[in-house]
DNA sequence: GGTTGGCTTCGAGTGCGCTCGAAGGCCTAG
DNA sequence: CTAGGCCTTCGAGCGCACTCGAAGCCAACC
C-alpha cells in the first residue's frame, strides 16, 4: 500500500534509433547488445517478468556514475538530445561541483524508460504527461494505469500495421524473387 | 519474362493512421473493415498470398471510378494529403473533362500500396525512389530488390523495438495491477 | 600560465509530413 | 440567373522532435 510510484523504472536501454528513417544502425551500445543477449533467448522478448529486468540492469563494471557523453555513447542518444529532454523536463539529472550532469544507474534506468516509451510511439506530450502524474503521487495511479493501457492498445495497433506492411513487402520480395531471381 | 514493372500493386489500404500520435481513430473505413476480416482469420496477417490479395481487392459493389473525397472517405487520407502526395509526384491520377481527379481500382491499389509503404516507416524520399525505379523499367528491379530488403529489415526492427516496448509497458501494467488493483 | 577539450546555457534553425487557406472554376438545383 | 458545393492550384504555415552553433566556464595537462 506503499507509494508505487516509481518502481523498478530500470528497465533496459532500446536501440534508440527512434526515427525509423534510418535501417536503425547507430553506435554500437553496451547496453543494447545487453538487450539484444536477453531478447535472443527466446527470440522475442517476452512479457518482462522480474529475472529479465534484472538481467537488464546495468553491469557491475560500469563506472557508479557517468558524464554525459558516456551516456551518450551507451545509450545512442546524443548529448545535444538528452540535455534537450532535460530542459524540456523529461528527465532530471544531478550535477557535480562544477555543475556537469552526473548519471546514475537510477538515471540511466530512467532514460530507458522515457525512450521505451518514445520508441512505442508516444509523443514527447505523453511521456510528459505520465512522468508529472508519477511525480504527483500515488492517488494519480488511476489515471497513470490509464495511459499505459491507452499506448498498449496503441503499440498493439501499430504491430498490426506493421505485420500488415511486412506481409506487403514480403508479397513483393518473393514476387520478384520468382520472376527475376534474386 | 515481360516487364513486372507494376505486377499487383493492388494489394490493400492500411489504417492511415500514419501518425502514431492518435490512439488509431480515423473515419471508419470500408476497405479498413475487409483488412481486418482477412486479418481476423488467423490473427496475425501471415505472408500474403494470392488469396488474401484478391481477398482485399475493392468490392465489386462499388463504383467504377471515385472522386477524391470518396477516396478519401475510404482510405481515412484526407483529400489535401492526396492531392500533395500527387503534387510531389507519389501518385498519380487520371482527370475528368472538368481537370477533376477521377480513381480507380488500380489507383486506389496503388494509393494503397504507397500507404503501406509509408506505415512501415519508409519516408516518402524512399517510395517517390521505389515508384522512380519501378517507372524507369526492368532492369531497375536489382535496385528494387534491394530496397525492399533494406525495408523489410527496417520494419522487423520495428517489429522488435515495439515489442520492447510492449513488454515494457506490459510489465507497468501488471506491477500497478498488482499494487493497486486494477 | 596557457591551451585544449569537454562541458554549460540558450536561442535559433532544420527536416519531415502534412495541413490549411485563398482565389477561382465548373456543375447542378431552385 | 444565382447560390451552393465540390473541385482546382499554389503557396504558406504548422507541429514535432530534434539539431546545431555561439559564447563562455572549468579542469587537467604540458
């Protein structure tokens, strides 16, 4: 009956390529192979239960905390990105004496999260918007259960196109493939 | 061993809602409706065959040909969005005595195709590139393959990051089930 | 002590994909 | 004959999510 808050919001890093404009290739990141080590166990990532997010924290021999372009780096955003998603207030870092940013693996647990969220789709005004009712406290749960269950039913229409395209495309590929050889 | 150039680019109309943003409302659309039954029969939208391409063919009970607000009542694309796509060359139509715009099946499949294109995250550089090659004639489909595959890849990353992000949320959800009841 | 390099803030710019509005043409119903 | 409505073109505007650059601070190394 404690505040659930914010949970284990250490989740895992995706693979950050949000623009799907790009074949989603970007500096090779510790954290993703890290994923991609547990997505291949059965090849489909499966309902997260507890042993996978576990296995999805950050290794021990990280450094306790990290500046941003190590961050950076492992995460695949940009610096430029995520001082850009501080000031617009989608996450908040502490600062050393000399006023840099300072991660944590609490952050860093918390940047997955935020670019999970981005990556099924939701815009930045609703990732916004659910961290605020975080924040707010434990009687907004309602409203939080609400949103997640808004942008599952949007992921599970977007798979949907998705399969839908790939059918499509798949239909082309093996066309070409019995006319012309490939 | 003739010109495959077109083959049946009538293949079916996605949900047009390119845009993630939207929870995936649009105007409820006919063709949308024969999607989703072929859809239903297996649930998942297995590699399309010959079958389920005819099966989404237009209904022999509508007429011949459509204006461009019929078409855009069909397809869930607004009328502005189909005269830009033409306007930057993605699509093109045939006109009445009048110089109004005139669809008919096969533009309608082809507006089709270039949507699904378009769901699967191509940007539009890439169609306008795809529909280039397929105008420029057979000995293109090298390249058009090869675009396809890059595509295909492209959409089965999606696929994985969306399922990330599936499990992510799911996870949230049955945490704050199990919390606090829901 | 200087210089290098990475960090800071802030505001402005970019690219994509629409989205809209103005100004006017054509057809049909009253 | 006129009004309404749908169509046309064209150019401009918008929203989103970055993305970049300028100007300056601070720490560390030579």
């Amino acid at each position: 009956m404690t505040a659930v808050s914010t949970l284990p919001e250490t989740v895992g890093i995706p693979s950050a390529g949000i623009s799907s404009a790009e074949p989603h290739v970007h500096p090779a990141s510790r954290l993703r192979s890290i994923l991609d080590s547990v997505a291949a166990e059965d090849g489909s990532l499966p309902p997260l239960n507890d042993e996978l997010v576990r296995a999805m924290r950050l290794p021990d021999d990280l450094p306790e905390t990290l500046g941003i372009s190590e961050v950076a780096e492992i995460t695949g955003i940009t610096a430029h990105t995520l001082r850009y998603y501080e000031r617009i207030g989608l996450v908040e870092t502490d600062r050393d004496a000399a006023g840099r940013r300072v991660y944590d693996r609490d952050a860093l647990g918390r940047i997955a999260f935020v670019t999970w969220l981005r990556l099924s789709g939701m815009p930045i005004a609703g990732v916004s918007r659910y961290l605020e009712l975080v924040k707010a406290g434990p009687d907004t749960q309602d409203e939080r259960l609400a949103l997640l269950l808004e942008q599952r039913a949007a992921i599970v229409a977007q798979l949907r196109d998705l399969q839908g395209a790939l059918a499509v495309v798949d239909y082309k590929i093996t066309t070409y493939g019995g006319t012309c050889g490939a």
